[in-house]
C-alpha cells in the first residue's frame, strides 16, 4: 500500500496562514482574500532609511526587509495626505521605522 501526505504548508496562506491558499504568487501561494487586497491596497515596505532626495519612492529607500499590504479603507483612514497621495500613485510606499511604529503595522519579518 502506497501513502502520500500532503504538506500542510502547501494548502495554507503565505500571507495569513489560512487554510484557503488558492492563487499561486512568487512567494508561495495565498487565498483570493489576500490577492485582492494585495491588487487594490496598498504596499506598505520597510525601510532603514530614505536617501537625500524630494521625494520618498521606492528607488530611493534602502529595504529593511519588512513589508505588509494596507486594505485601500484602512490605508485612507491611517495614512497622512501626502503619504496617501503618494500611495496611491503606484500602491507602494516607503515607510521608515518611527512611521511603521506609529502606524501599528507588524514588527515581524517573514523569512520564508
């Protein structure tokens, strides 16, 4: 008799860890529930620190490695107006550490 078992990490979210993963995504496989936020919100990314110039898009942030993704609700009603204006533009947003602090986004950094 021949067993096969199935890797549970294979059918779980990548992002929320839900047993619902569904939509294949570079980093592994998510639910439709985090691909359409991840379609409509907004990136949110980590960053160490901003380079010296006029605006803060991503090619000019050094990565820290964190990153999550910002329902559009919850991006409009916690962001500041220019850092809004600035999501909105491309759905990313560089964020340094005092900001993801005050903004409460996770503190973790996925290894995966």
């Amino acid at each position: 008799m021949l067993s096969v078992s199935v890797s549970k990490t294979l059918t779980n979210c990548a992002l929320c860890r839900n047993d619902r993963g569904k939509v294949m995504r570079s980093f592994g496989i998510v639910c439709q529930d985090c691909a359409d936020t991840m379609r409509t919100g907004v990136i949110c990314i980590g960053v160490a620190k901003l380079a010296e110039v006029p605006s803060e898009r991503l090619d000019a942030c050094y990565r820290n490695g964190k990153w999550c993704v910002l329902s559009l609700p919850r991006a409009m009603e916690t962001l500041r107006a220019e850092e809004l204006e600035l999501a909105l533009q491309d759905r990313q947003l560089c964020v340094p550490p005092e900001r993801w602090m005050q903004l409460g986004l996770p503190n973790a950094r996925r290894s995966r």
